[in-house]
C-alpha cells in the first residue's frame, strides 16, 4: 500500500512495501518518525542514484523486534545464526558475541561484477574484548578473491578490507571511537575505496576472480567472529561510499531520535 501522512508526504513504494514488511514481522505498527527515516533514506539514496546498486540490505536497527530488523530492505533475507531477541537494540542494531553468532547474507561474494563491487556495514559499538574480527566477509585473510571488512585487534586499532581479493587495503588506525560507516567498493581492476570515520582512501589493489562463498555479517565463516554492533549493512556494485555513509548516517540518527 501507500502510506501517505496527513500532511501530504508521500512515501515511495520501496519504502511503504519495505515498512509493511517489516511491521508483519513486528505485529505491530512503526512510529511514524521510524517511517519517515526509512523512507528520507530510500528517497534520498535514489536522489543519490545509488539505490539501484545496493543488491541485498537489511537496516537492523527501527523494527520492533529481532525478525522485524531481519526482512531485507532489498534483497534476499539473511539466515540467522545463534542471535536471540536480547541481542537486538532498535537503536544501535545486533550484537555479536564474538564466538558463535553471525548472519549469512545469502548473497554469493561472485554474484556482482568482479569490477563492479561494494559492501558496506554501520558500526554502533566498536568491537570489545575480547573478540574482534570480521564485520563483513566471504571469507579468510587467506582466501583467493575474498571479500571483508575487518575491525579490531588487541588494542583495537587495527582496520582492513579486501574486495575481491587482490593487495590489503590498509591497515588504518581507526579506534574504538570510530562508529558509522565502513565500507570498501571496487570500480575497477587496479583500485579500491576504503571508507570509516568519515573519509575515505583509495588503494592499489588488483583484483582476483571473486570467492564463490557467501558473504556473512560478524564472522569470516571459519575462526575469527566480532562482538561488535551493526545497524546497518549493504552488499552490491560499486557505489559512492560518501554518500551512503551521509544516508545511513543520517537513517540511524533519525531512527534513534524517533524511538
């Protein structure tokens, strides 16, 4: 359907088809200031004409409930492993454990172009100790054309990425203030951006065929798991991580100022 507010604001209909999800997840209505964040965030992502490149989604931060945060914003739904109701806060997203808890996007590391490629996750509490590790990943350190953002080490200052494989970008210096947006894109063979803490830096990186493993929030899918809060995350071709970072950005205050 198409919620319209008293005033005349419209909402676009990959936000109201979004919102009517996740509120029959929830079995409950949204407020309506968590309604217009998430459709401010769509409008503003298609003004941006980024929207179209962001191929699975989920904002885990606004639903009422844990399986509310689950339902894709775009895309296929992720699989949950180990995350329980506790482990959610409208406000700042999911919470790993640094052990067992992590989400399988469901999205293959080869299904975009090699060349043509983005992920990307909103961090709302750095990694405490003692786990750290991977926020997003198909992925080991070691695999051949993986793809991963990590965050964390024993004094926390340690932050890297790989996108599709090819040189690793970074490390940066990046510590336990550095909340918002990470995200690593990959427009072409010989380069990379690596966006956190509100700038971003471009590599040398040569590309490698991309893994065929699927991409997983809070794990590499073998040994190394993060404790972090995510609150947002995005997997797709290759966009302008400066403006997702301003959009999500933008969401999650809303979100939070609407709860």
């Amino acid at each position: 359907m198409t919620l319209v507010l008293k005033s005349g604001y419209s909402f676009d209909s990959d936000a109201s088809t979004y919102i009517d999800a996740v509120e029959t997840a929830d079995g409950e209505a949204l407020e309506t200031g968590v309604r217009v964040a998430i459709n401010d965030f769509v409008l503003g992502c298609k003004q941006d004409e980024i929207w179209d490149a962001i191929k699975a989604s989920c904002i885990l931060a606004g639903a009422r409930t844990l399986n509310g945060a689950l339902v894709p914003l775009v895309g296929t739904a992720p699989t949950n492993y180990n995350f329980v109701s506790g482990d959610y806060n409208r406000e700042t997203g999911l919470v790993g454990d640094g052990s067992t808890k992590y989400l399988d996007s469901n999205r293959s590391n080869n299904a975009d172009p090699q060349n043509n490629r983005h992920v990307a996750s909103y961090v709302g509490q750095i990694p405490l100790s003692p786990g750290s590790g991977f926020l997003i990943s198909s992925g080991s350190y070691i695999t051949p054309g993986s793809t991963y953002i990590f965050k964390g080490s024993a004094d926390f200052n340690y932050t890297s990425a790989k996108i599709a494989g090819g040189a690793e970008i970074g490390p940066q210096a990046g510590g336990p203030s550095a909340l918002g947006l990470y995200g690593v894109s990959r427009s072409s063979s010989s380069s990379a951006t690596f966006t956190f803490n509100k700038s971003s830096v471009d590599y040398v990186s040569t590309s490698q065929t991309p893994s065929s493993s699927t991409i997983r929030l809070f794990s590499d899918g073998t040994a190394l798991f993060s404790n972090a809060r995510l609150a947002f995350y995005s997997i797709g071709e290759s966009l302008d991580l400066a403006l997702l970072d301003t959009r999500v950005s933008n969401l999650i205050t809303a979100i939070g100022g609407a709860i």
